[in-house]
C-alpha cells in the first residue's frame, strides 16, 4: 500500500475552517472543511466521511491543495470535448460564410446551418450536427440574421408611394366608460 501523501505545511486546520467560512463555493468549503480534519490529526477515512466522499477523492484534493492551494479546490467547468475543426478549417469557413453561396455552385440561394455542415462534410470530411455548427459560427463572430427577401427590380420610390399613412384604427376610451376604482 502506498504511502500518504503529506499537506502543505504553510497551512494549518484552523486556517482552512477561516478560509471555509469566506467561500462562497459550496464544494470548496466541503473540501477544506475535509482537509481541516486530516490538519487537525484525524484519518483520511474520517475526512473522507467529512466530505462525503470517498478516499480517493480526498487524494485528489489533497493533490490540487498541494499544487495550487486553496483555490484549487474550487468548483472548475470540464473542458468538454475538443473542437472537430482545426483554425485552417476555421478560416476557410468564414471565407464562405462571409462569401455568401454561389447558387450555381452550391445550390442554395443563401446558407442555413444545414447548407453549411454539408459544405463542411463535402470539403474537410467532418461531419457536423447543425448545434455545433452554430456553436462554432458563434464562436467565430457570426449571429443568425435572415435578410428579409428583396426583388432585385423593387423600386425605392414605389415602396414609399405603397406605405400606409392612415392614423390608427384604435382610439383611447373615454373616461366614464372605465369601471370605477373600488
């Protein structure tokens, strides 16, 4: 079996319950409350139940208190899973997003999501679902705007000429016709 690792020595139990009682991190107080127990001369088995764990946990936690100190025990986000296109790929789709479709070439008349990971698929051979595609777009600076359709014979001074001027239908109703305050 091996040997228990040792904790900082530039910490004690009491200074770990101080600093536990100023997080606002949930987890972390857990964490240095567990680790006040081991300071204090008490079992790994005893933090352990302290934080609810178990004792292998309160190894990784030693490690990372060890390593980076108090703030190593707080609450990180997980990396999730790593990006499928590489910033080549990346920048070769901004080049066709910021393009815009050739409809002779690619088919489409303007890009939707769907239009895109098929162009992604048909370039690179990465298959991407139309979420992570969006995360990515986002990610690159681009929103979903949908120009509103425009003839390219329309008129400028028709369209003025055609807008409606008339006041509105609705008026405000006159005072005694309101029901009375109780």
């Amino acid at each position: 079996m091996g040997q228990a690792l040792a904790l900082r020595e530039d910490f004690d139990g009491s200074d770990l319950r101080r600093l536990a009682r100023g997080s606002r991190d949930a987890d972390q107080t857990r964490r240095l409350l567990a680790l006040a127990v081991i300071y204090a001369g008490g079992s790994r088995a005893e933090a352990a139940r302290t934080g609810g764990v178990g004792r292998q946990i309160v190894r990784d936690w030693v490690m990372r208190f060890n390593a980076e100190g108090p703030e190593g025990l707080i609450t990180r986000k997980a990396p999730g899973s790593p990006s499928k296109l590489n910033d080549v790929q990346r920048a070769a789709l901004v080049q066709v997003v910021e393009r815009g479709p050739n409809p002779k070439v690619d088919g489409v008349v303007r890009w939707r999501l769907l239009d895109l990971a098929a162009w992604v698929w048909d370039r690179f051979g990465i298959s991407l679902s139309e979420a992570t595609l969006s995360r990515e777009l986002k990610a690159l600076g681009f929103s979903k705007l949908s120009a509103r359709p425009r003839h390219y014979a329309q008129d400028a001074d028709a369209i003025d000429a055609f807008k409606k001027t008339s006041r509105p239908a609705w008026r405000m109703s006159a005072r005694r016709s309101r029901p009375a305050p109780r």
